[in-house]
C-alpha cells in the first residue's frame, strides 16, 4: 500500500544544498511552506558533512586587494572556460553574504588576531579567500543549518528514505516516490515543487574520496523523468588522496604551504606550473603526479603496488598544522600510521567531484535538453550543471555554490509553491506510484541463481571507469569502455536481489543505487568519447589540445526512446574571453 504525503516542497537531499535551501523556503514562506527533506541516509551523514578545507569568498577587499572580479576570473580561467560566465558572477556576488549569514547563525569561522575570519590561498585563486573553520568546515557549516533548520516547525526531515522516481507529468514537477529504508514502507510524496539536492556520483569510479553514498542515481533519475544531464565528463580528480585508501587530504595542506616532492626530493610541481606550483588548479596537479609516476619518479606501496608522491609538511610549525590542520594530523596518524611533523604523507590522485550534473540554468531551474523547464523543479549544489566550475572546479567553490543556490533555489520554490492551488490527489499519479512499487518490490527483487548480483556489477562498473575512462583518455580505451557498458546495462536491467524483506533491506538499496549509476556512467563514457578535445579534467591522450572553435560548448545528454543522445548548448560568455591558461 502507498502512503500518500501532501507538501508545498519536497527537497531531495540534506547536504549543504538541500539544507540551505531548506531554511530559505521557510524563511521566504514565513514558516508557511509545508516542506520535507529526503534523505538516504541520517541527514547528518550526508557527504557534505566530510568538506573539509572551506568555501571562498571575496570578505575583505579593502584590506587584502581582493576583488569580486578576481574571484570571478579565478573561477573561469580555472573551468578552462566552460563555465557559465553570468552564473559564476551571482555566485562569487552572493559568497560573501552566505559566509556572513552563516557567521550569524553559528558556525566557528577560524579567525585572525584581529577577529577577522580566516582566509587561505587555495588552487587557482590569485588570493587567499578560502573561509575554513579549521579542517572542519563541512561538519561546522551541516551541524549549524541542521539545527537552524529545527527551528521551523513546518520543516520534517525524512532520514533514510530512498527516492526511486521523480514523477514528471504534462512538464510539470508532481512529486516523488521513496521506500522508507527503515520499514520498508513505500511513499507517495506529492509536491507543488521539487529540489534536487543529491550530491555528485564520485562512486562510479573505485578510488575515491567521497562518500560510499555518492552514487548519483538521482540525476539518472532525473533524467528518466525528462531532464538534460550536462557536462558528465568532466570528472575531478583530487591531486592528494591517502595512499591506499583514498581518503581525501585537503588543499587546505597546500593552502597552509605543504609541498609535494616525487621520490627524488623534487617539488616536481616546477616543472608543470612554475607559477602556482603546488597551488596550481586540481586538473594541473593531478596530471603531474601521474606523470610522475608513470615516469618513474613516485614511490610504489608496498601493500596496494600503487604509486604515489610525499606531501611534505614537514617545514611547517607544529602550531600552524595543530591550530589550522589538525584533521589531516589526525588522518594521517590513524589511517598510515605516521605523523606529517616528521614523516612524507604518501598521496595519489582520486576522483573526488562531478563537475556534471542535472542540466539547470542560472536560477536552477531543471531543463530539458531543448532548453525548457520542468516546471515546478529546480537542482542545487553538487548533483547540479549550472554551470560555475565548467571543466574544471576549484576547490572550496563548491561549498560555496551549495550555499548560493541553495538559497536561490529554496527561494524560487518556495514563491512559486506559494502561489500554486492546494495539491490534489490525481488518481493518475497514485497508479504511477503503485507502479513503481511493483517495478522496486515484485520486479526488481528475484533470486534467479545465475543472475548478476548489484555487488558485481558495481565492482565490474569501477573497473570499466578506472581502466577506461579514468584521467587519461584515449578513443580506442573508450570505445571497448562503452561496449562494456553497454552489456553491464543490460545486466544491470536482471540484478539478483537475494534479500527480500522489505525492512533495511540494503541489499535492495543497494541494487536501486547501481540501476541508476550503470546509466550515468554511459552518460560519461559517451560525452567523453565524443569531445575530441582536452579541457579541463577531461584530457584526451588522442586529442591533447583545447578546441575552442569547436568544444565551447556544453554537452546535454537526455532520453530519447530509452537511449542515451547527446546534444549541445553554447557557454554563455560575458566578460572573459578564452585564453590559454598558464599557472
Ligand atoms: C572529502 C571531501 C572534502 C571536500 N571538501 C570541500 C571543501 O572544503 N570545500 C568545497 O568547496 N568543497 C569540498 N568538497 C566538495 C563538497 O563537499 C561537495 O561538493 C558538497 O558537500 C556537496 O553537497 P551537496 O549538498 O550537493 O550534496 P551531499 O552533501 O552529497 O548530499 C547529498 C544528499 O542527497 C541524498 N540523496 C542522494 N541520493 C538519494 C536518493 N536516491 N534518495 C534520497 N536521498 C538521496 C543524500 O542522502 C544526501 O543527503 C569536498 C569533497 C570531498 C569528497
């Protein structure tokens, strides 16, 4: 039986961007809005609680000749120029007023001796304007909304409730269906608007530093439901991840002035970015370190046989790495064993962002591939393509853009569910929703012996993205890549279920998960074997130039009949014309 819910809004999510938007919505709705938020998981577990090194904005101009333009230029040259120019504007507009309204709310900024809040240099930026509350950030900023957020009565939070379908009718935005992890129960929420706040999909590849939780089926979803999905193969890899378990050490170590040395004691970064050296943007970085391993000049793992570099923190203080980097001591001490004030930390590179996401313009409202709305839906933070990051993020801008949007979008909604008439129960969508849980609980569950089970087809998944469409990418890798994929597919389409309880049953999560991630990893695979180009995060061993006369342009990917087609929207230019990008 399906339970049927009514709210103004429902937000899938309880990141950063879910929760931000949250509390705009009560705000704008003056506590009226009726809005729940959906999550996977405990709302406090959701990924974003795992940032670490800070969100950038532009605080104190006047002191530290820092300026609204420069962090906007910063931003597009670091993109290499794919992104969104009026979208990066609003955003690095509206950062200062977002650290500050959180400031107000509670989070413990680190600040200077004079009370200032602290600001770090980070990759790409030409100044230090990364706001961090130590290495902590995430876990400072989800802790102060999520209790903020306790403040309206009118907000419930849906912890562990899996969304398996957003139900799109006639174009317009008409609710959600989600399994009650806990007891099963299967859920009809019906919404005058949605937000997509879903987080990225680092999990299609192995060695990453995300979340186990990362697993970006709601954009799949989100494509099954009419939307565009933009820019997925620009996918970010973090230069230094711990060695062997990808467990991320923040720029923030860079920030603070570590250095990274091969095996011969060289900062190698001379080498590639003379300028910036270890501040270079993630692409950059991550790019030299396989270079140096793949010439000889990393140090091998014994156990793992990975190659890595050191990340020396050796020269800094014991103050500065206690006061401003005592996560990553942390890190390193329980996860290698040893202590940066006198060892190497030993890093590699690993997927770490999606720069791609659920196709939305500069307010967040999801598009179609033909460039209209779906109305009544908008999309935020990391699961979202505004675009501001483009090709290539630079770090601590996306807990920045989770901010901005999450207020602009819980904005948006919450006007717009304002004006619309009460919800009415359409017997259409209740079919829909009974459906769907035939589709989850009768279909999807069977025990056929020889079936694959989701456990395979995820490791299979990782091992096809790894080896084929990983930081370096060639049209002959990806071709066999995608033939793989396409025979995962159909796989995936019979995954054996042996656990048919209804109640915490994760093994059947864990199968509606790998349903959606086998698509968007094609969603990847194609858009990255048609740029015949290097850009970015996206670097083609076949094609090692930017092509602007011919790849200034967004890929859309959307269902047609059931497969996948690509098409392509302009990036919108307003002030900074392409230029090569030297560091
Ligand atoms: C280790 C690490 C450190 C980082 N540090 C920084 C940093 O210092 N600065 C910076 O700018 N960026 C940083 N990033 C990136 C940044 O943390 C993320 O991009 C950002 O937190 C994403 O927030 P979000 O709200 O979009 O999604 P998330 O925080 O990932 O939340 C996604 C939400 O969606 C829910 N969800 C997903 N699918 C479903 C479903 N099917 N049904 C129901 N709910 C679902 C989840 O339960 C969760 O609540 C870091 C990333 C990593 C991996």
């Amino acid at each position: 039986m399906v339970e049927v819910l009514k709210y103004d809004i429902v937000i899938l999510g309880s990141g950063l961007a879910g929760l931000r938007a949250a509390l705009q919505a009560a705000y704008v709705s003056r506590g009226r809005a009726r809005i729940a938020v959906l999550s996977k998981v405990q709302a406090m577990r959701s990924h974003s609680v795992s940032a670490e090194g800070g969100a950038s904005a532009v605080l104190y101009p006047k002191e530290t000749g820092d300026s609204i333009d420069l962090h906007a230029y910063d931003t597009v040259k670091g993109s290499d120029f794919l992104a969104d120019q009026d979208a990066v504007e609003l955003m690095v507009q509206m950062a200062p007023q977002e650290v500050r309204f959180l400031e107000r709310l509670g989070v413990p900024w680190s600040r200077d001796e004079k009370g200032r809040i602290f600001q770090r240099p980070f990759g790409g930026m030409s100044i230090p304007r990364t706001a961090f509350a130590q290495d902590k950030t995430g876990f400072f900023i989800m802790s102060t909304l999520y209790q903020n957020v306790f403040r309206f009565d009118n907000v419930d939070i849906y912890h562990e409730h899996f969304v398996t379908k957003i139900i799109v009718e006639n174009d317009e935005f008409k609710g959600v269906t989600a399994i009650d992890l806990k007891t099963g129960e299967f859920k009809l929420f019906l919404a005058k608007a949605g937000i997509i706040a879903a987080g990225g999909a680092g999990r299609l590849y192995r060695f990453t530093t995300t979340a186990h939780s990362t697993t970006g089926e709601l954009i799949t979803f989100a494509m099954r439901a009419g939307a565009g999905v933009k820019d997925m193969e620009f996918v970010q890899w973090h230069p230094t991840a711990l060695v062997p378990s990808g467990i991320l050490i923040s720029e923030a170590a860079r920030g603070e002035g570590a250095y990274l040395v091969n095996k011969l004691g060289e900062r190698f970064m001379k080498n590639y970015a003379p300028q910036k050296m270890e501040l270079a943007p993630r692409d950059i970085v991550s790019r030299a370190i396989l270079i140096e391993c793949r010439e000889g000049r990393g140090f091998i793992h014994e156990e793992s046989g990975m190659c890595y570099v050191g990340l020396d923190l050796r020269h800094l203080s014991e103050d500065v790495i206690n006061r401003k980097l005592p996560f990553i001591r942390e890190l390193a001490h329980k996860y290698a064993g040893l202590d940066p004030l006198s060892d190497l930390i030993p890093v590699r590179p690993a997927v770490h962002y999606t720069m791609g996401g659920v196709h939305a313009d500069i307010n967040g409202r999801v598009l179609r591939a033909d460039g209209t709305w779906i109305r009544g839906l908008w999309a935020a933070g990391e699961a979202a393509s505004i675009s501001v990051h483009g090709a290539n993020r630079l770090g601590s801008n996306s807990l920045t853009e989770c901010l901005v949007w999450g207020h602009i979008t819980g904005e948006e909604a919450a006007k717009y569910a304002m004006e619309k008439p009460e919800v009415s129960v359409e017997g259409s969508i209740i079919d829909v929703a009974k459906r769907e849980e035939s589709r989850v609980f009768d279909k999807l569950i069977h025990k056929e012996v020889n079936a694959s089970t989701p456990y395979d087809i995820k490791r299979e998944l990782n091992d096809i993205m790894e080896e084929h469409f990983g930081p370096f990418r060639e049209a002959s890798k990806m071709s066999e890549g995608l033939s793989k994929l396409h025979r995962l597919l159909e796989r995936a389409g019979s995954m054996r279920i042996d656990d048919s309880n209804r109640v915490y049953n994760q093994n059947l999560k864990d199968a509606l998960e790998v349903d959606g991630m086998v698509e968007l990893a094609l969603v990847v695979g194609l858009g990255a074997y048609a740029r015949t180009e290097s850009r970015g995060a996206h670097y083609r061993l076949d094609y090692p130039k930017r092509d602007d006369v011919n790849w200034l342009k967004h890929t859309v990917a959307y269902l047609y009949g059931g497969e996948i087609q690509l098409t392509y929207v302009p990036v919108r230019i307003t002030r900074w014309k392409p230029e090569e990008r030297k560091y």
